[in-house]
C-alpha cells in the first residue's frame, strides 16, 4: 500500500521556485520524511530528509505540517537540469542498520525555459 | 571514491539463463539492498542486507537469490530468467538508519 500521495506530474518556469507537495496521513511517530529524485533512468538521487523540524540543505527545503500529515519539498531556484522524478518517502526503521524504501511513482516535474 | 559501482550495465539473457548481477560499495556501509524498476513506475525492494552474513527479502524476492559474505558485495543471482523479470536494476547502500542512500547507475536486463 501506497503510503504517500504525490501528484504524477508538476510544471515550474526556471528560475522560479518548485513547489513539490506530499500527503503521508498515515505517518507514525518514528518515520522520517525523504525526498530523492530519478533523472533520466539513473540511480536515484538523495535530497533531504527529515522527521518534523523543516530542514535545508545546499539543495532544497523541506516543510513539514506540524501534524506531519504532508510535507512540501522546495526547490529555491529551479533549473533545467531539476528536471526529474521527485520521490516523497515515508520510512520507518527495519533495525538499527537501516531502513526500506518504498518508492511511489513520484511527480514528474518539468522545468521550463 | 566510486560510490556504488554495478556491473554490468546493460544485459540481454535467454529465458531460463542464470546470471549474477554485481554490486559493490567503497563506502563501509552496513546497509545494502536491491531494487527493480519497471517502465514507468517507482522502484520495488527485492532483497536487502543488514551487514555481512544477514540478508532478507523485500517486496519482490522470487526469482532472486542475494548472499553477503563481505561488506563491500552484494551479488543479486537470476536462477531461471524470466521475461517478467525484465527491468533495471538499482542496488543501493547507507551507513545505517536515517541516513541517505546512494544509488549505483543501474543493470539494464532484458530477458528474451
């Protein structure tokens, strides 16, 4: 089961920020939040994660609802080469090793000239 | 510092052909798994690893046999090839919990 809903396809004019939104209603308590991208068929790529506080990195934004029910993903200043399927990922622990990922089919988003 | 490194990157098999694919990582994770990627869909967990000696399955085991007698390998074996089995394949690694995933490039297969 799906445990996030993204919508399947975004536009955003370069230069512009991207706006990237994500349901997780079904959250618990100990899942973080991640957010990797796909360009292009190649391996996926890590963004950011987070578990309730926003986080920023060199990348990109993450926002948090304070019920943690969604989260935006926001990239500042969007380019040609952000073009890519956006993954939103809810996941829990497995063990103190590591955690599974289980990927949706993402936005796909489109940056324009 | 290669990352995650998988070969080979593009292969066609006969059905009912074996074959390993191979994933290697220089970064001492712990963590490895494998996926599989459909046209136009999000990737599905096959096997993952929680260190040398420990493996277990994901969503999509069958079909699939993982072993990890070393931290840096994570050979995924094709018993019987099938032309279901079709796809990329994605192995990735992590240090541990709640950290980020690297990705190798890819195993493009084609089962005829």
């Amino acid at each position: 089961d799906a445990k996030t809903t993204q919508p399947p396809s975004m536009d955003c004019a370069e230069g512009r920020a991207a706006n990237l939104p994500c349901n997780h209603s079904t959250i618990s308590g100990n899942e973080y939040v991640y957010w990797y991208r796909q360009i292009h068929s190649q391996g996926p790529q890590y963004i950011i994660h987070g578990l309730k506080n926003n986080e920023t990195n060199e990348m990109a934004s993450l926002i948090i609802t304070e019920d943690r029910k969604s989260s935006t993903l926001i990239l500042p200043h969007a380019t040609l080469r952000d073009t890519a399927v956006y993954y939103c990922i809810v996941s829990p622990f497995v063990d103190n090793y590591g955690q599974n990922f289980v990927f949706g089919p993402g936005t796909r988003l489109s940056v324009l000239p | 510092n290669a990352g995650v490194t998988q070969t080979p990157k593009f292969q066609v098999l006969k059905t009912g052909q074996s074959m390993t694919l191979q994933c290697a990582q220089d970064m001492n994770h712990e963590y490895m798994s494998w996926y599989r990627q459909d046209p136009g869909m999000g990737l599905r967990l096959i096997h993952y690893s929680v260190g040398a000696g420990i493996t277990d399955q994901g969503e999509v085991p069958n079909g699939y046999n993982v072993s990890r007698s070393t931290t840096e390998d994570f050979p995924l074996r094709l018993l019987s090839a099938a032309p279901s089995q079709t796809s990329v394949y994605f192995c990735a690694s992590n240090l541990g919990v709640n950290t980020e995933a690297f990705f190798g490039q890819g195993t493009r297969l084609t089962v005829v």
